[in-house]
C-alpha cells in the first residue's frame, strides 16, 4: 500500500481513547498516530525505514546491532501502536516472525484498515493484555523483545515489576536482547528504579536519551538496551552521536541508577504523566 491515497484527518474512539490519524506536511505517505493528543507512532508507508521519532530511531539502531545486518528475527512487540517497529524490522530483516501484543483491539482494527501491513510481512497481532500474554508463552522463543506499552501517556503499573521483567527474562533467547522505552522528567526516579528492576532480570544493559534528559533538564524518554550478554555499546555510542537526534549513551548503570531498588508487584506504579504543555503545540 505504498501508494495508498493521500487522505484527510481520520478520527476513531477506541478502547483507550481518542485515536486520530493525521496525514505529515513534509511526506505524502507518512501519518502520525495520536491518542488523546499524544502523539504515539509515526509511519512511511512507502518507505518503513524512514523513522520520525527520536526514541524510535534510537531503538531501531539497537536492533540494526543486535545481529548481522539482514538476519531474520524471532520479535515480541509489546505495545502496537501503528507498528512503526514491526514495520521497519519487517523490511530490515525479511523473513523475521514478529508477534505483536496489543490491548486496543479498535486500535488495531483502525491501524489494520487506514494503515494497512506490507502484504509479506510476517507480523501477527494479538489483541490482549501484555503481562498475561508474556506469561503464557514459552521458554527461550524470542531474540528481540521490545517493550513500549501505554495507557494513554503512562505506563501501566503492572509492567513495571521485577516479577514482570523476570517473565520477559525467561521468554528471551540468552543470547536475545530486552529493548525498553521508558519516558521520566526531573529528577528521574521512576528511569532509575526501572533500570534497577530491568538490570534485577538482565543484568548487562545500557541507555540512550538526549543529554538533556540525563540530566534532569526536561521530560522525555530513555531506551534500554538489555540481556543476559552486553549490547555492542561502542556501535551504539557511534549510532547515537550521529543520528538526527543526537543522544548520549550510559553505561554505568550503576551510577544511574543510584541506588535504587528494583520495583516489585507490591508497590508498582504507573510511570509518571508527562507535563500538560508537552503535546501542546503539536499541529
């Protein structure tokens, strides 16, 4: 459907909310897709490797690293959205199997019907709660989880927990790689308390955000890199420093995480909203 027809705004309500679709000024086959008014993905149709978002962009360079280039995957997306993701593993890697988990299935219905898969895509979509869906799934059977669910902006409470970054550990291959986006502001304690939990399940990993993130500066999201063996940090680092968005990488997780304790099921919150001025200008 690369040349699928230039339309208007498209708006749905689904099970999380408002869902509109807004075609890009700058690219006549590219939409962001908003929920509530944050924006949540954004797809090329006709070219799945364009990539908008600066976070997506830093996950889609930890998975250009985790294997050879052109190497299928075994993929479990948590988290749909557009499947901005999915789509661009699906080109990188042909023959990848790609699992999606989502819990809007009118989401997923209008995502299907106004942006629809490449037709040889092997990704399929299944409509149901992240945590319950990880927990039924077998041993060892995925080299690339990645982890990007929200309830509106925030990340549920109950894939927060050390219990549920234990289950993710179990479902990935041991040579396999957890990919997180986790979004925080000042002073950062949520971030901290999930690399703590992450690193509790898999202890090598790394980070990539904006300077000004790390930092405490401002609101905005930090991708973890995680597993039982280390990510390439120094194709990262190089990755990171040269891409449009230039972001630092952070290896002393130790440090960042200052102490923090992993995060259990008994006190799991959701992670923080973002500030009501940060989707404001956003047409």
């Amino acid at each position: 459907m690369a040349q699928r027809k230039r339309s208007e705004r498209q708006v749905e309500t689904v099970a999380s909310g408002v869902a509109e679709l807004l075609p890009d000024p700058d690219r006549d086959t590219a939409y962001t897709l908003l929920l509530d008014g944050a924006p949540q993905s954004h797809v090329d149709l006709a070219d799945p490797t364009h990539l908008q978002f600066e976070y997506v962009r830093r996950m889609a360079a930890a998975i250009d690293l985790l294997a050879p280039p052109g190497q299928p995957l075994r993929a479990l997306h948590l988290g749909g959205g557009a499947l901005t993701i999915p789509r661009y593993l699906a080109t990188t890697r042909p023959g990848s199997a790609q699992r999606v988990v989502e819990i809007d299935g009118p989401l997923v219905e209008f995502v299907r019907r106004a942006l629809p898969l490449p037709a040889k895509a092997n990704i399929r979509v299944r409509v149901g709660d992240a945590r319950a869906a990880v927990e039924g799934m077998r041993d060892a059977g995925y080299d690339l989880i990645v982890l990007d669910v929200f309830a509106g902006a925030r990340t549920p409470a109950h894939l927060t927990s050390v219990e549920f970054a234990r289950e993710l550990a179990r479902v990935l291959d041991p040579g396999g790689h957890l990919v997180v986006n986790i979004t925080d502001g000042p002073p950062l304690r949520h971030a901290r308390a999930q690399v703590a939990t992450i690193r509790a399940a898999l202890p090598e990993a790394c980070l990539i955000a904006d300077a000004s993130v790390l930092r405490g500066r401002r609101f905005g999201n930090l991708v973890v890199i995680a597993g039982h063996t280390p990510p390439p940090v120094a194709g990262l680092a190089r990755r990171a420093a040269g891409d449009w968005f230039p972001g630092r990488l952070e290896t002393d997780l130790d440090r960042f995480a200052g102490g923090a304790a992993p995060v259990t099921d008994s006190v799991a919150v959701a992670s923080p909203p973002p500030p009501a001025a940060l989707f404001g200008n956003r047409t």
